[in-house]
C-alpha cells in the first residue's frame, strides 16, 4: 500500500473513494484502489452518477435490455445505480468480512427530489436496500428536517445509513439524536444492534467557499471555517456518544456513528489540495475522497497526528472572528444546505435526462 496513504489508516482515518462507475468497476480499476491505495469504501451521488453514464459504454447493454422490457426512464436509472451499487459491495465484500462491518461500505442515494418528503424517502430506502440485497450497503439520506425522521425509521428497521449534506452543528445534533431513536427503537423491536451501521456526512470544501467569498482577498481568516466547523462537530459527537444514552445502547451491541469528512476536494486554488484531509486527521473517522484527492495525499500529503483534539477553543475563537466580521454562520449553513439540494436535483434532473438520450440511442 502506498506509505502515505497506510499512514492515513494507521493514525484510524478510513479512505472511502468519492466515486462509482461500471467502468471502473470492470476494469479492475476499484480493485486496484482497494489493494493499492487503502481504499476501503465508496460513496455515491447522482452528480458522480450522471458523469459516469454519460460516457461509458459499459452501461449500453444493460440499457438495451431494459429497454426491451419496456422500462421507463426511472425504473432504468434504479436499475442501472443499483446494479452498479451491488457490484461495488460485492468487490467491498472482504473489507466488509474484515472489519466487522465498519468499512467495506457502498453508499447509495435516494432520489434528492425526496429530500423534504419523509415517507417516500422511508419507501425508496427500503426498495433501495432490499434490490442491491447486500449487507454492506449504505443508503444515503439527506440531513433535513424531513430527513430526520426517515433516517430514524431505517435505523430502527436495520437498514445502515449515510446521512448526507450536513452543514450546520445544529442540525448534527438532530442527525445523532435521530440516529440514537432509531437504535433504541430497533433495541426495542429485539433487533441485533450490532449489525446496524452509520455515518454522518459532514461537508467542508463548501463551507470556506460560502464564507470566503464574503471576506476580502487579504482576510487572514480565509480557509480557516470549514476546518473549525469540522472540529466542532467532532466535539458534538465525543459528548453524544461518550453520553449515558448511547452506553446503554453499546449493551446491547450498538455502533458509533462514526463522523464521515465529505466534500474533501480543495477548491480554492492558495489552499493546500490536501488540506481537508491532513487536518482533519483523527481516529474513528471516515474522509471520502475525489480520486484527484485521493491522489494528491499518495503523492504528498501528510500525517502531522491527531489535528482536531486540542482545536476545539481555537475553533470556536475562528467563528467569533468570522462574526465580528460581519459573516453569519446560521445564514451560511442555511444558504448551504438549500444550494446543495439545488445542486443534487439539477444532477438528478441531468442522470433523467442522459439516460432518456441512452434509451432512445438503444
């Protein structure tokens, strides 16, 4: 495994791989990471999605099978994502067998136009985890309000969750507290505790982008927020599961829900492109990469230990001085939260239509 890379694993930083395709599927590409890289585990959008079908070939056979049997544009891309979704787990399968379930996850989305619809996103979750049929299955649900409750439902009915597009402290809070009901209500339902898996999806790159643009060029307080909101969020989750509440649950077999570092890809050009992993370097959490990333760190990133315990005042100090000048944190996350459904529809929107175009080409 490439040194860098096995010292990320080494200091308990699990790599997942931000990205899925039939291409690199069968080509052995996923394969290769997994051995070489220390990849273990995959996430999925409808953004890496819609990239993916709309140049590989690999996905033209099965487009004219299931055009053969009549099926709609919908039903073609639930089959397609969820074929591919289930080959990722199968190749995941040993990492899964390994680590007793923590790693070897594959993340599968629901449809983003169900992001404020509680019990259609309950339905898709469940057809979603019952057509891949594998254990190390994850399904994505978004962290709204309306997301909360559903992500309670499928804790408590054993489905494994990747709760995604959180933004804010306030509503991480509400994702543990959700994912805590579920685990006691599927401890009540006598249900093996054990087996039931989560992560939390906290974003980053997004968030110095949404607060730099509000600063001047020379702010020395730029690229300093997505890290200090990442810290704290590592603190919320110490005190929720180092709480009474989540010990009585550990009794009885149940996980963490161990903090996942989503959004990691650099974009702001005079930051470090591996900023968002060297620093935020702790055990017991995932960061999930863009291959560029991923490549990036093998290349020349850098383990400087633990970077997030010890940060916790300083990180709250960052905030302070964003507020003196002038910049919200609650009008950030907000506009955060809604420009992230916008921009998961519109990639929803555009996997409809690239695979209407493959029907009509089949």
């Amino acid at each position: 495994m490439n040194d860098r890379l096995k010292a990320l694993a080494d200091a308990g930083v699990s790599v997942w791989l931000d990205d899925l395709s039939r291409e690199r599927i069968e080509s052995g590409n996923l394969a290769k990471l997994v051995a070489e890289s220390g990849v273990v585990g995959v996430t999925t959008n409808p953004s890496i999605f819609a990239s993916a079908l709309a140049k590989g070939e690999k996905y033209e056979p099965q487009v004219k099978k299931l055009k053969e049997s009549g099926a709609d544009i919908a039903t073609t891309v639930f089959e397609l994502t969820a074929t591919d979704v289930q080959m990722g787990c199968d190749i995941m399968r040993p990492v899964y067998d390994a680590s007793n379930g923590f790693d070897g996850r594959v993340s599968l989305e629901v449809d983003p136009d169900l992001a404020r619809d509680t019990e259609g996103t309950i339905k898709l979750a469940h057809r979603l985890w019952e057509r891949v049929g594998r254990p190390n299955l994850m399904i994505k649900i978004p962290a709204t309000l309306e997301g909360l409750p559903a992500i309670t439902a499928a804790i408590s009915e054993g489905i494994s969750v990747n709760v995604t597009l959180i933004f804010s402290l306030e509503r991480y809070r509400g994702v543990m507290d959700a994912y805590l009901e579920g685990l006691e209500q599927a401890a009540a339902a006598g249900r093996d505790l054990s087996t039931i898996h989560s992560v939390a999806s906290f974003f980053i790159s997004r968030v110095d982008t949404e607060v730099d643009r509000r600063l001047p060029e020379d702010s020395p307080l730029r690229g300093t927020a997505a890290l200090a909101n990442a810290r704290l969020a590592f603190e919320a989750y110490e005190e929720i599961f180092g709480s009474d509440r989540f010990r009585a649950l550990v009794s009885k077999g149940a996980n963490p829900q161990r903090p996942l570092w989503a959004s990691t890809g650099v974009k702001d050009p005079n930051l470090p492109d591996t900023l968002y992993v060297s620093e935020l370097v702790v055990s017991g959490t995932v960061n999930t990469m863009p291959e560029k990333t991923l490549e990036a760190f093998a290349d020349h990133g850098e383990v400087l230990g633990d970077r997030v315990h010890n940060t916790y005042e300083e990180s709250r100090d960052a905030f302070a001085a964003l507020e003196r000048e002038g910049v919200s944190y609650d009008e950030v996350v907000k506009i955060l939260e809604d420009e992230g459904l916008q921009k998961f529809e519109a990639s929803w929107d555009e996997l409809l239509e690239t695979v209407s175009a493959e029907l009509d080409k089949a």
